[in-house]
C-alpha cells in the first residue's frame, strides 16, 4: 500500500458543512494527489501537491482546496460540501523518475446529504 | 488536454480464456501507460506499466501492448482465474506528473 493511510475512511456530513480529508504517507514523497471516483467517470484529479506549501490544481478543483504544511501530510477540504460532492476520495504519492508511477491509499467515502 | 478511451466498460470471459482490454489516448506526446486492478473496497492497485520506447511487457500472466501510430494500448490477461475479477483502468501521461484515467472495465470471470 506504499504506506499512505487515509481517513476517515467513511464519513456522512450534511450539505453546507466544511470537511477535511486526510492522507498521510510514511515514505517521504514530493508528489501527493487527490482523486474523486465516481461512476462512469473514472478516477479525475482534484488538485496535487510537489512539496511542502506547493500545490496547483486538477481538472475539478472548484469547490476543493488542499494544504500541505509537511511532507508526510496532504489535506482535502470542501469549504461547504454539496451533494455533488458524494463520492469516494483517493490520495496518491507519485514515484519514479518522473513522478508519474502512482500509488493509491485506501479511499475514503464520504456522502454528503 | 489528454483524453484517454477505454473499452469495453465489462467483460465477462470464461475461467481460463483471455481478457483483452483496449485504450486509446488523444495526445501523441504521452509516454507513459500504466494499469491499475482495484478490487472492491479498495484503491487502484498499479499491476503493470509501459513507456513509449518499449512496444510489449509481460509479468507471468500479464501483458500490456502499445501502438504509437494508432494511439492505443491494451491489456491482456491469460489462462484467467477468479481472482483477476476487478474493475481495471488504464491511464496515460504526457511526460509529467499527472496521469488521465480511462472510465474502467469491469471484468467478471466466470467459473
């Protein structure tokens, strides 16, 4: 599992709520990313991080934003969580020469009612 | 930006057949194809990869396939078994940090 731990694994919010993620990794990885999985849709990138305090967004940032204060940390946050924003999150450290050799933690699902 | 296609969306094949899944991607500067098996419950599980100077690469009963000139790349799967029962997503980078996902396929082995 590259050593990446999530959580909460699940969690059910109600619409308008601020909620955080968590990914930790263990093994010192620059590059640190957050994924939504939803059906039909595959895995899109919602904003990665290429070392502490650096972060640019993905292809459905609105709504999400990150922070990485350290290394071995990344954190998700919706500021006010909207039904759309049901889905089932993934981090992932990049490794390799080009940092693209992507490793996934466990998921957390989060519903938001 | 990168676009990446992938088909079917399921396949159900006979315990020991092969299962062949198919991806096709928009930019010709993408060098990186890598597959993922995530079983439910669980993350994407990275179980094979290619990168644009190689045209075949197998791993006992896995093999993955590229063409440059057509833009695709497949997975095969041999002598299947029921534990290769999962969803399977390809993706492909252009050179950098980020990877494009296909949609998935889910593939049922049946006994």
């Amino acid at each position: 599992d590259a050593g990446i731990t999530q959580s909460p694994r699940h969690k059910v919010t109600e619409t308008g709520t601020p909620v955080t993620l968590r990914c930790h990794q263990t093994e010192n990885h620059r590059y640190m990313y957050w994924y939504r999985q939803d059906p039909g849709h595959g895995l899109r990138l919602i904003h990665y991080s290429y070392g502490v305090k650096d972060t640019d967004k993905g292809e459905v940032s609105d709504g999400y934003s990150v922070s990485r204060s350290k290394t071995e940390d990344f954190l998700l946050t919706l500021e006010s969580a909207t039904s759309s924003q049901t889905s089932v999150y993934f981090c992932a450290i990049g490794s390799g020469l080009q940092h693209n050799e992507q490793f996934f933690g466990p998921g957390t699902r989060l519903t938001v009612l | 930006g990168e676009n990446v296609e992938q088909h079917p969306s399921t396949l159900s094949v006979q315990e020991g057949d092969s299962a062949v899944i198919k991806c096709t991607y928009s930019d010709s500067a993408s060098n990186y194809f890598p597959w993922y098996k995530q079983e439910l419950g669980k993350g994407p599980q990275l179980i094979i990869d290619i990168r644009s100077n190689v045209g075949e690469k197998k791993d006992q009963r896995i093999a993955v396939t590229l063409n440059k000139t057509a833009k695709h790349f497949s997975l095969h799967i041999t002598e299947t078994q029921p534990e290769d029962s999962a969803v399977y997503f390809c993706a492909a980078s252009f050179g950098n940090e980020k990877l494009t996902f296909g949609t998935g396929t889910r593939l049922t082995i049946i006994p």
